[in-house]
C-alpha cells in the first residue's frame, strides 16, 4: 500500500459517499486511477465495505465487559459473540484481560442479558461488567 492508497482510504474513512472524482481531485490522481486503487484495496481485502453509523439515541444504557477463558479459541467465539445485536465492539488485548467487549442497550434488563449470554460462552472462566456512566469524549 502507498501513500496513494493510503490518502483514498484516509479521504473515504472521512466521508465513504465521495466519488471517485472527488477523491481524485483531493489527492491529484485521475477518477480512473483512484478507481482501479480502490478496486484493488477491495480484492485485497484492506477495504471490506462501506457501511453507514447511526447513533441511536434510544440505547441509553451501556457497559464493557472484560473476559477471561480458560482457552480462547475465536473462530469459536466470534460467531457466537457476533449474534448479539447490542455488541459494539470486541477487542483482543493483552495482559490478565482476554477481550474487552462493549456494548449498548435500551435497558438495564437487556444488558444484563448481554452479560448473561457472555457469561455462557465456551470456556468462559470470568466476566466483569463495567457500566459506562457518561460519554466524556464521543467520536
């Protein structure tokens, strides 16, 4: 990846309904160019979709829950975590900590559904919650 592709990927991640012309005009290449780059990236696989982020303003509740397993195995794990709607994000991390899941519901009761649903993964040896009491620094 040059630095072409990477200013493309820097200009969609900013805004992914440009055009290519315009992307072009911002980066100095021609639409086709941008185009066949682009192509490219989405073979590769480096750029996988494009999709559009709302924030519900109905979730008003939300935690991160830290996991510890016994083993962990993701291609196990991630389809099983990945049905559950209210999960936002899961990270793998260092450290006693094996993943760190966030994630948003309308209600208390739900969230603690989320928890139980995490608490019955395989080799689940312990979860914490970690209720998120306000957004200081929101992107």
């Amino acid at each position: 990846m040059d630095k072409f592709d990477q200013l493309i990927i820097q200009h969609l991640s900013e805004d992914a309904r440009q055009s290519n012309a315009e992307v072009a005009r911002k980066i100095g290449l021609s639409r086709t160019a941008v185009a066949g780059r682009l192509k490219r990236l989405e073979d590769k696989g480096i750029v996988s979709g494009y999709k559009v982020e709302l924030r519900n303003p109905r979730k008003s509740v939300a935690a991160y829950f830290q996991m510890n397993f016994t083993h962990l195995d993701y291609d196990s794990l991630l389809p099983l975590i990945n049905q559950i709607e209210e999960i936002k994000d899961c990270r793998s991390i260092t450290g006693d900590i094996d993943l760190i899941i966030y994630a948003e519901a309308d209600t208390m009761e739900a969230l603690d559904t989320v928890r139980i649903r995490l608490s019955e993964l395989p080799k689940m040896s312990y979860i914490v919650t970690h209720p998120v009491l306000k957004d200081l620094v929101t992107s």
